[in-house]
C-alpha cells in the first residue's frame, strides 16, 4: 500500500525507460539523467515506450521500494510531454490519477506554493 503524505514530492521521467530495469538501474536514472537525491524520500514514476507499464521508486527510510503496472486496456497518460524537460513535479493527486489510468484533460494549480521557513534576521 502507498502512503505518502503531501509534503512527500513527486517525479516524473519525461522519457520512456527501459521496464527491464529494476531498482538499481532506476536508481541510476534518479541521481545521473534527473539529478536528484533518491534517499531524500521523493517518489520518482517512469513509463515504459508504449505506455503499458509504469513503476514506481521511493526511499520509504528503511530501504529502496519499487512499484510496477502493467495496463491491460489503454494506456498511461504522459502529462509531462514538455520540450527539454528531464523531469516534471506532480502532486499526490495526480500520482493517484495516473496510476488508476486517468486521462488527463488539463494542469491547473489548485494548491497554494509550499511554504517555505524563513528566519527572523536578527537587527543590530
């Protein structure tokens, strides 16, 4: 069972992979082709070519786990179709979304940014 919390971000591959791969060539992906950090706790989706299969790959503090579906009617919806882009953000809902087989219509931000800490600077 997948639960995540909303503070936990997810990644999305803009190409296809390779669905031979398992948890150390796709943890070679995260750090060398997206340039992240996998034992941050960040959730990472990728999709074969033809869109039948999707994984995905998250450091939950204990050790590496790796999700794996396999479509038998349609196919994957690719939200992250951008020009250059290695990589895409997306929200747990769309997370959710995408693996249950949605169609994805549109992208509008609905959330307000996350909120960031900031420290009182100390006047002299």
């Amino acid at each position: 069972m997948l639960t995540l919390t909303r503070a936990v971000r997810v990644f999305a591959c803009a190409q296809p992979v390779d669905m031979r791969r398992g948890f150390d060539g796709l943890a070679a992906l995260v750090e060398q082709q997206l340039g992240k950090e996998l034992l941050e706790g960040d959730v990472f989706v990728f999709t074969g070519r033809c869109r039948k299969r999707a994984k995905v790959l998250y450091f939950d503090g204990t050790g590496l786990v790796l999700l794996s579906k396999r479509l038998f009617q349609g196919r994957f919806a690719r939200p992250w179709a951008e020009e250059g882009a290695t990589c895409v953000a997306l929200t747990m809902a769309e997370l959710s979304l995408f693996l249950e087989g949605c169609e994805v219509a549109g992208r509008w931000r609905l959330s307000p940014p996350a909120f960031e800490e900031k420290g009182l600077a100390l006047a002299r």
